[in-house]
C-alpha cells in the first residue's frame, strides 16, 4: 500500500524501495556537495542481516530503511539525491553482488535485478550516478563483476562489493531478493521552489533520538495488525513500563544480560536495541505472547528488586535490600534466581544462601578496591550449569581472607554505614551516624589520652594516626544525639557518650583508657574476624585476584577508539600468558592459533558468519595468510573482530580459559564508555 501526503512542492510518499528503484522513469544523481560513499564493511553485515531477518518473515513484516530525500531536476528526468546516498548506493552495491551470482544460472532474477541497477534503454549507464569522481569507478563495480584481487580496487564500492559477493551463494540468492523486496522507505520529493537545506535539516536536526527501549517498543509492534498492536501494548508493554518506571532502559539491558550471558553494551549507540534483535531475530505472533508474558513476568521481577520492601518474606526483603546497597550491576543474576524462586524451582533457603554469596563477593572487592562492573554476564553463564558451578565462579573472583584483612588494616573502609550495621546489628533504620574516633582533623587540644595533646604528638605519630583514621578499627556507628556531642571530642570525653549508646558495639569502647594506633590495630583485627564470618568466602574454586576479564565479557568498542592499541596488559590463552595488547593482535592470534589447533572450529564459525576466512583474496584490503589456500581478512573494526575471537573460542570450548587483563588505559576507556 502506497501512502501519500503532500505540501506545498514537497510530496511524502511510503513506497517500496525496490520497486521504487525499479521504476525506469528516472535516474538517480548524487550532487557534487555530497560527501563520499562511507558506508565500512560493519555497516554492509548489518544491513545484510536485517534483510535475511525480514526475508524469513510472513509477508505481513517488512522493514523500514527511513526516509529519501530527493528533488526533481530541471530536466524531469532525475532526482537529485539530498539524503539517502549511503543506504541508496549500499543497496545498489547488494543487488550488483546478487546480480551477477545468479544472472547466469537464474536469468529471470538477474532480469528483475538489472531493473533495479540500469535505466531502461540505457544500459551502459546505472541507475544511480555517484559523485563524477567516483562515478567511473561505481559502474566499474556495479556493470563489470570484479574477478581476483586487482590492484586497482582502492575504493569503498569495491570493497563493499566484494563482501556481499563473498557472503551470498547461489542457493540462498532467492531468499536474499525476497527480503529485498521487503524493504520500505519514504520517498520525500521536492518540487521546484522547496527548500532542500531546510528539509534536510529537519530530517537530521538536533532533536531527541529515539533510546533504546523506544527502539526496542517499535520493533516488538512493527508489522502486528492493529489489534495485535493494542493487545501486546495493553497486556504486556504497559505493565512493562509501569513495572520499571525510569529504569526502563536499564531493565531491558539487564535483561538481555541474564539471558544471553554476554553483556550488553550500553553505549547510547543503539547497543542494547541490537543485542535485543540479535536475541529476538523474528517475533512471530504464535511465539510473542510467550516471550511478552517472560518479559513482563522478569519487569514484575525487577519491580521487587528496585523496591525490595514490597517482597512478601521479609529476610528475603533484608537480603535484596543489602544488594542494593552495591548499586544494581547484579541485577541481572538477582533477576534470574529470584524468577527461580517465585516460579518455585528454587527454594527459599537456596535462594538466600544465593543472595548471601553475592553480598559477600560485592563487599569484598569493595574492601579491596577492586571493580565489580561486568561481572554479572558470566556469573548467569555459571549460573545455567547450576548452583554449585554459580558457587565455585563466584569463589574464583572473591578475594581472599588475607587480603580482606590486610585492607581493612589499612585502607579507607567502603559503605562504611552499611558495613557497620551488620557488625553492629544495628537496624536498617536506626537514627545513627559514624563517629571517627581519632577524628579526620583533630584539634591541637585532642587527645588520645587525656594527658598528651594532639600539638605534642610527633609528626610521625600524627601521620600514622591520620592513615587510620577512616579504617575499621576506627569508626563507631553512635546515635544522632550522641554523636553530635562526641564529634571532635578527645577520647576520653567521647567514653561517656559511648557508654550511653544502645549498641554493644559502641558501648564496650567505653571500658578503654586511650585510644592510639594500637588500639586501632587491636579492634581492626577483632572486627576483621567478625567482617569474614558474617560475608565468608565460600566454594574451593583458585582464586583469581588479579582482575582477570573473561573473553566472552571484554568489551567491544565501536570504531577504533582513543587508546585501543594499548588496552590490555595482557591475555591469559589456556594456561599460557601472552603480551597482547590490542584486539587487532589477539584477533590475528587466535585465528592463526586455532586454525593450527582447532581447525574445524574456524571453518564452522567461518562457514556461518560468512567470514573472516576465505578461501582468495576476494576485494581489496588488508590481509594475512593461514596456510597456502586459505586467508584470514583483517580490515574489520574493533567491534567485529572482537566479536569474531569471541565466537571462535565459544565454538571451539576454549572461551572459558582466555581472560583478558585491561590496562590502565583500557580501565580508563571503560570508565568513558
């Protein structure tokens, strides 16, 4: 169906964007202000996908590309391209690829397809016409099937080219042009008079971007009649929303974690809507009633976990509460244990001892400063081999006792009130604060014993008093009243406000004389024991202290970053360290260590994601060489070549022996990220 709505020399029209292409009324002209045909080889494997997606769908799903901008030139005879040359001229690079794969074998479909590339009674020219400069070498491509790697083949159109050639066979070549001729646009023409830069601007103004989740909404919606539309909006999206509020985004997000496994990049790009459709290629509307009522049943989930007060078991309620105090990073596998638990196929006490292990993992790396972010994805991959693996992969990534107490010897104490509460047993709600007993800057007048005054104290002993000062042994949680009247007072004005304190705790500081380093020493290594037994570090597995990263979770960054060449210290292969700091060098590693150890696993990965190794040189780029027939491409990007090591070690078993270890630079680029 066709629709219309026209304006004043402006005419918007929804049409088919094959049959538009194939209209023989017209050739289509890039002007000379245009910039030059950018469109990468990531780019071209996207829009691959979304066409094999679609192509598999009923005929009622077809998949929008968005809007043409286009104006009719003087002659009549043309329309002049504003915005669209990227998509307009990829696609034309497509039909040239599937054009002369089947023309021979199929000439029916290479008719329907030189429709698409050639005007009418004008078939030494294309269809479209690029920039002049660029024009001689897209007809080149487009009307001349490239063969071997020539040497001329410097442009994009070549490369783009040869990758679809290398990516669609004969055989699936019917199921390609199906899903072409399911592509949609919105043809806007401009008449004589319109102003094009006005209309161009508003088509690429500063307005808000669609989010991810908006994103994710439309797609769910997109193709389902109307009365599918309002039930999936009434039954499932609504309760989504007003189960998540605010944190919508962040839902989806820890969703598609849980149940990939992988982590889910939140880079404003447009992460998590394509991790989302990677999860849910096809949504028919037999299987989107099972998966809507999953994803309302994980928000209503989620709903628990953002207000941990509206659980019916108040321990439960107390043990959530308690993960919250760490932000919401677990949530992912808070979301997956407690569905198992409300679905009744895990039981209370396993669902607490769940909860308590997780607690303790948080806590102890916040005491020894070490990063609990992406740690989520592969505890739910441990998670799904059962408790005991859960057990032993938290174990391996919880730090020690020693190195718990050497930290709480000396370092600054983390969620210092939430730590004290539990040593304390002092109520979520309780009306306290923490008092420093050596104060953070303490007066001339202070003093530790009543008789020697802060002012006498050597420089030494008050630099070794200050680096004290904010570690456990302390700090003192005390009531509100109290603690007013103590802040700042020497130690042994302080006793008596202790000994009027409802805490234990608190109150047996009343029965010292002095307070000095030593008696810090002292309580630290008291409390120390309580701090393990109350968040102990459960399983055998070895531990991993030294922040190792596992492959499946490492980062994939759009582009090639600021930094990237040094992201890593190093990579740990199957037992074997090496100096590897950049995925460009771990991609070639790999793929060569693999394809010596592991071959059919190269070949199968390779076979199905239509690369990165070919049997030729098939376009222009940058190459290596596996063996004497086989080679390896390696002009992808960053995010397509860690993804392909990803992959490749997931299909060969050996994804959970490499870990990665990001450098100081690499941990500065995720803080960016």
């Amino acid at each position: 169906m066709v629709t219309a709505i026209t304006a004043t020399n402006v005419d918007a029209t929804a049409v088919n964007t094959i049959g538009w292409l194939s209209s023989g009324e017209w050739s289509i002209v890039v002007p000379v202000y245009q910039r030059q045909y950018r469109w990468d080889i990531g780019a071209c494997e996207q829009l691959l996908a979304d066409i094999r997606a679609v192509a598999d769908l009923d005929d009622r799903h077809m998949h929008f590309i968005g809007s043409v901008l286009s104006s009719v030139s003087a002659r009549g005879d043309e329309l002049v391209l504003i915005d669209g040359q990227q998509r307009i001229t990829t696609l034309m690079l497509l039909v040239a690829a599937l054009h002369h794969t089947v023309r021979d074998r199929h000439p029916e479909l290479g008719a329907d397809l030189e429709r698409v590339l050639v005007r009418a009674g004008d078939g030494a020219r294309t269809k479209l016409r690029p920039h002049p400069a660029w024009a001689a070498v897209f007809e080149r491509v487009v009307l001349t099937p490239p063969s071997g790697h020539a040497a001329s083949r410097l442009s994009r159109f070549d490369d783009n080219y040869a990758f679809f050639r290398s990516q669609i066979s004969s055989e699936e070549a019917p199921r390609i042009w199906r899903g072409l001729q399911k592509l949609e646009h919105v043809a806007i023409t401009l008449g004589p008079g319109a102003n094009a830069q006005q209309i161009f601007e508003s088509l690429n103004s500063t307005g808000e971007p669609l989010r991810d989740h908006e994103l994710i909404h439309n797609y769910v919606l997109m193709g389902l009649s109307h009365a599918e539309q309002r039930e999936v909006e009434e039954e499932y999206w609504l309760p989504i929303e007003r189960n998540t509020g605010e944190a919508i985004a962040a839902f989806w997000r820890q969703y598609l974690v849980m149940r990939t496994g992988r982590e889910a990049p939140d880079d404003g790009v447009r992460g998590v809507y394509d991790a989302f459709r990677a999860e849910f290629p096809r949504l028919e509307w037999a299987d989107l009633r099972e998966l809507a009522t999953e994803w309302r049943d994980f928000s209503e989930v989620y709903r628990t976990l953002l207000d941990p007060s509206s659980a019916t078991d108040d321990e439960v309620s107390r043990d959530l509460a308690h993960l919250n105090e760490f932000g919401s990073g677990m949530y992912p596998l808070t979301m997956r244990v407690y569905r198992d638990h409300v679905a009744g196929t895990l039981d209370r006490a396993r669902l607490r001892e769940t909860l308590a292990t997780v607690q303790s993992l948080l806590v102890r790396r916040a005491v020894v400063g070490v990063r609990s972010d992406r740690l989520a994805a592969r505890l739910c991959r441990a998670a799904g081999d059962g408790h005991d693996a859960l057990v032993q992969a938290v174990a391996r990534i919880t730090p020690s006792d020693d190195r718990v107490r050497v930290a709480l010897k000396y370092s600054e104490l983390p969620h210092a009130s939430f730590v004290l509460h539990r040593l304390s047993g002092a109520p979520a709600d309780a009306d306290v604060e923490i008092d420093h007993i050596v104060p953070l800057a303490p007066a001339d007048t202070w003093s530790g014993d009543g008789d020697r005054p802060w002012s006498a104290y050597s420089d030494d002993e008050q630099n070794s008093h200050r680096a004290l000062a904010q570690t456990l042994g302390n700090l003192v949680l005390l009531e509100a009243d109290l603690a007013e009247r103590a802040f700042d007072e020497s130690f042994p004005a302080k006793r008596r406000h202790y000994a009027r304190s409802g805490l234990a705790l608190t109150r047996e500081l009343a029965e010292r004389e002095s307070w000095g380093t030593a008696a810090i020493a002292t309580r630290s290594d008291r409390l120390t024991e309580e701090f393990i037994r109350i968040w102990p570090r459960r399983g055998d597995a070895p531990i991993d202290d030294d922040g190792l990263t596992p492959i499946l979770d490492a980062v994939r960054r759009r582009g090639w970053p600021r930094g990237w060449q040094r992201e890593w210290s190093y990579v740990e292969y199957c037992g074997e360290h090496w100096e590897v700091p950049d995925v460009r060098y771990l991609f070639n590693r790999v793929f060569k260590r693999l394809w010596s150890d592991s071959r059919e696993h190269v070949q199968a990965y390779s076979r199905r994601r239509g690369g990165p190794v070919y049997t030729e040189q098939s376009w222009n780029g940058q190459w290596d060489r596996l063996d004497e027939e086989t080679f390896l491409y390696m002009g992808w990007d960053s995010s397509y070549m860690l993804g392909a090591v990803q992959g490749v070690l997931d299909e060969a078993g050996l994804a959970p022996e490499v870990f990665v270890k990001y450098s100081y630079i690499g941990e500065a680029m995720q803080e960016r990220a």
